[in-house]
C-alpha cells in the first residue's frame, strides 16, 4: 500500500472509493501527451527554483523511503545548506516540500509547505483507517462523480442518459433529482424544472428524436462558396517561451485550412508549422491574410478561431484590417448547430467530438490524442 500523499489524501476527503482506488494502486493512469507537457512545465519551473540555491542538493528519487534516508543523511551533516524536494513520512502521511533552508541559527526553514499535520490530524486519522481496510468503499454517486475518468466504469455504469448530460446541471438541482432517486433524464418527471437547454435535452432524450429547428436551413445556407475551413492549434505554457508574452498566454503555432468549392470537394490546403526557437505570430498572422484571401465563408467549429485572430489583430495594429475582414467572414458551425440542432447521441455537448460521430458516423476521433495538440516547443525538444 503506498503512503497517503497530498493528493491521495484531497482526493479521498471528496470520494473515499477513489482515495482507497489510489492508495492501492489500482487507479489506470496512462500519461497522455497533455499531462506529460504540464509534467515539463512543472520541472522546468522545480530547475529554474533551484538554479536560486546553487549549493543545494536534489532529493531526485521518486521512492519515498529511499529520498527519507537521503534527507536524514543530508541533514546531520553541517555544511548542507538547501535541499530540494525534500520528503517527509509521519504515521503514513506522505508529503513532499519544494526546498528546505538552513538559517543562520541552524534551524530549518520550509519553503512552501504541503500541509500543516497537526491541523488535519483527526481527518488523517480516519484516512488511514479507511485506506487500511482491504475491502473497497462502496461507491457512491456525488456531484464530482461528473468530473471523474472512473464515472463510466464505477457510478455511471449502464446509464445511457445520466442526468449530468444535462448542460450545467448544478448541484442544487442535482441533489433534488438524486435525493428522489432520479440519476436518468428518462426519469424525470415533466413539470421539474430545468432551464431552456436542458429541457431540450430531456425532451430529446425522453422522445428519442433530434430536434430540428426551422432556421437551421437558412443559417446554413449563409455560408458563401468557395469555402474555407479553418483550424488553429496554441501552445500556452507557465515559464513564457519568447519576450512579452505573459504566463498560459495562448500562443498560436500552427493552423490548417482546406479550401472546398462545394461542399466535400477540397480544391486546395494550406498550412503554417511555427518554428520553435522563435516567436512566429507575425509570420503567422501574414501567411493566414494571405492563404485566406478572396471571397467566401471561412468556417470554425466554436469561437477559438475568433479568439485568436482578434489577438493578433490587437498585436499587430498594422494588420487589424486584414485580420478583422477575416472575422467578418467567419461562419461558427457548433453556434449554428447549438441554435437549432439536438440530438440525443449528443449526450448534452455540442463538441465535434460528440458531433462528428452521431451526424457523420463513418468518421471518428476514435484513437485520436486530441485533447491537446502539441507543436514541438522548448519543453519538448
Ligand atoms: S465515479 Fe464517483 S464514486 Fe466512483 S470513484 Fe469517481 S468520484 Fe468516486
């Protein structure tokens, strides 16, 4: 059994089962590419933190009774001065502190500190009891349910139609439908009130029939031939990776377009690759104005594209005007389907990957890591 960390130990304070799943190591943790980048911006940071102590010693096991008696080591001995990720086990709490000094007094000091023991010693108490016990607590259906990646497989499992598809279901209501032993939108009784969306869905769901709303036709039908579909991928980052760009500011690195005469006849492709070891946004924005150029809809799927391009034309005065004729064409599909189009295959969401499978079957993202799109970057080369 592993130790109680800071996290196994927030964790179960929310959801017993999930924390008692961790501490026996049963919880699937595959490392996507996403959680890899944030694994590297948090060690670059750790690297950039230290590079302030140069004297200082890295505790870098991973194992937490081997980096134990490394600190005892290091701490008896009088020259040590700082150590880094130093760890420390009480009656099985776990917890990692980023750096400990040594004053001029020779007492230590600990620089942001995981958690304070004695304040939590009564929860600590009953964690332990509960991560000890070899039988797994029955799970137990709560509003995190919604968030966590075991709900399928645990208080999810066999519901087609839970009630958190319903689109920003909160946890008052939430707490009304379960409290009445309601967890499916087929159950729900009519005259309970929900909001205008999730009514929508709830009439989908309960009819099994997609909606259909009479300007879906005429919205469609604005978007002016030849066309152009438009997709962006950013990069953000905590350490920033050029000169006057803030921490997370989302930095635009690469896009794609397919221009189409008709629909589903592509006619040309164009693309932009930002190179890493500069700040590429002005070439960008150029190439963009010009492999966009002409007449006809540019279409997105949501209000991304949008985004970016108003924030390039913020960055580059000179190009505003390009940059806005671009925004006066955009057509945002998901708005158009959001304004007049449900399905019950939706399950509450509007995303292209929900979308995409229920009105164009044969395609999928299935096996497709597109939680986030990783250009090469600094933290990844
Ligand atoms: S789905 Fe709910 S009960 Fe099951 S592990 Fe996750 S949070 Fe806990």
């Amino acid at each position: 059994m592993r130790p109680i960390t800071r996290r196994i130990f927030l964790t179960a304070l929310t959801c017993p089962t999930l924390g008692w799943l961790m501490c026996q190591d049963q919880i699937p943790n595959p490392i996507t590419a996403a959680a890899r980048f944030q694994i590297e911006q948090g060690l670059e940071i750790g690297r950039r933190a230290r590079a302030l102590y140069p004297t200082g010693h890295l505790i870098a096991t991973h194992n937490f009774n081997s980096a134990i008696a490394a600190i005892q080591n290091l701490m008896i001995h009088p020259n040590t001065q700082t150590l880094f990720e130093p760890a420390f086990l009480t009656e099985n709490i776990a917890t990692r502190a980023d750096i400990l000094t040594r004053k001029q007094d020779g007492r230590w000091h600990l620089i942001e500190v995981k958690a304070r023991i004695v304040d939590f010693k009564p929860v600590c108490i009953e964690l332990e009891e509960l991560t000890r016990t070899p039988k797994k607590p029955e799970p137990e259906l709560r509003f995190e349910c919604r968030g966590c990646d075991l709900f399928k497989d645990c208080t999810g499992q066999g519901i087609d139609n839970h009630i958190f598809d319903l689109p920003r279901l909160n946890q008052t209501r939430f707490e009304t439908l379960t409290d009445s032993g309601i967890v499916c939108i087929e159950e729900i009784p009519s005259g309970f009130s929900l909001t205008g969306k999730q009514n929508r869905v709830k009439v989908c769901v309960q009819s099994n029939k997609p909606q259909i709303e009479a300007r879906l036709k005429p919205d469609l039908e604005a978007v002016s031939w030849p066309t152009f579909y438009l997709d962006f991928e950013t990069v953000m980052t905590a350490i920033p990776l050029y000169p006057n760009l803030a921490p997370y500011a989302q930095l635009p690195t690469q896009y794609s377009i397919h221009k189409c005469s008709e629909p589903g006849h592509v006619t040309a492709h164009s693309e932009y690759l930002a190179d890493p070891s500069r700040d590429c946004r002005l070439e960008l924005a150029e190439r963009l104005i010009s492999d966009l150029k002409g007449a006809g809809s540019i279409v997105v799927y949501t209000s991304f594209e949008k985004t970016i391009i108003n924030g390039l034309a913020r960055l580059y005065p000179d190009l505003a005007a390009d940059l806005n004729l671009l925004i006066g064409r955009l057509v945002d599909l998901e708005a158009i389907i959001k304004k007049n189009f449900y399905h019950p295959g939706f399950h509450g969401r509007t995303s292209i990957k929900r979308t995409l499978p229920v009105l164009v079957p044969e395609m999928s993202y299935d096996g497709l890591d597109i939680g986030m799109a990783l250009p090469r970057s600094r933290f990844l080369r």
